[in-house]
C-alpha cells in the first residue's frame, strides 16, 4: 500500500493500491514534511517535490477564495426581487400558520361542551415553535425560483 498525491489537484490519498494510480498523475509515498499544517491549497509541486507557497502567495491564495465566496454570495443578489419574493412567501406562509393555529384553539373554544373539554382541547396543542435564522435561510432558499 503507498500514499499518493495527485499532481494536478493536490489531492492526497493514504494506503491505496499503488497500481492504480499512475506516476505521471500521481506522486508516489510523497514526503509531505515541507507542508505540514498546513492545507493543500498552499501546496506547490514541482516533479516529485512538494513544497510550500511562501505567506504572500498563500494571502493570494486565501484572498483569492474570498474573492470567490464574495461573488458567489453576490451572484444571488443579481435579481434581489427573487430573494424579496421569497422573503415575503415565507412570511405569509408563517402568518398563515399562525392564523391556523390560533382559529383551531378559538374553534376548541367555541367547541367546549365544559371547562374540562375546554382544558383537554388546550392541553393537546403543542406549543407553536419559535423560528431560528438557519431556519428563515432554509425557507427563502426553499422558496426561491417558485
């Protein structure tokens, strides 16, 4: 069994079966000592050596990606009309339940044949569960493009 890198994409595998992957693409039983720590992004291979981008090219690097993770988020702004659409999709549809919930006690109420039908009526709904900001992300995520 070897570790190998790919040459091309800095990707490492450990304990593989070595006739599986070609030298001209992969490097076998790299000597990663120069690297450690330190993620392969920052990798430079030159022939069968590897080693590490000095700090202004991983501030590239890192500035880089960030970059890219900035467009990305900026990209589903393009149309904000969409994203404001499905904001206000969400927002009714909670009002919606709200309403729901609250006409189904009022219906309990005007239901009760006594106190104690009234309070079996209102121990048995459950409690309406709060909402957290991951849980709006996913709702307007869910509702975008609909």
């Amino acid at each position: 069994m070897a570790n190998v890198l790919n040459r091309t994409t800095n990707e490492f595998r450990r304990s593989v079966h070595e006739p599986n992957y070609p030298a001209g693409e992969w490097i076998i039983n790299p000597n990663l000592a120069a690297v450690e720590g330190f993620e392969s992004k920052y990798w430079i291979i030159t022939g069968d050596t590897v080693t590490l981008m000095d700090q202004a090219a991983r501030n590239a690097v890192d500035l880089a990606e960030l970059e890219t993770q900035r467009d990305a988020i900026a990209s589903m702004f393009t149309n904000p009309e969409d994203v404001l659409r499905a904001f206000m999709r969400v927002v009714l549809n909670e009002f919606n339940a709200h309403a729901d919930f609250q006409n189904q006690i009022l219906n309990g109420i005007r239901t009760a044949t006594s106190l104690a039908d009234l309070k079996a009526k209102a121990t048995a709904k459950q409690d309406y569960p709060d909402r957290t900001v991951d849980d709006l992300i996913t709702a307007i995520r869910n509702n975008l493009g609909s």
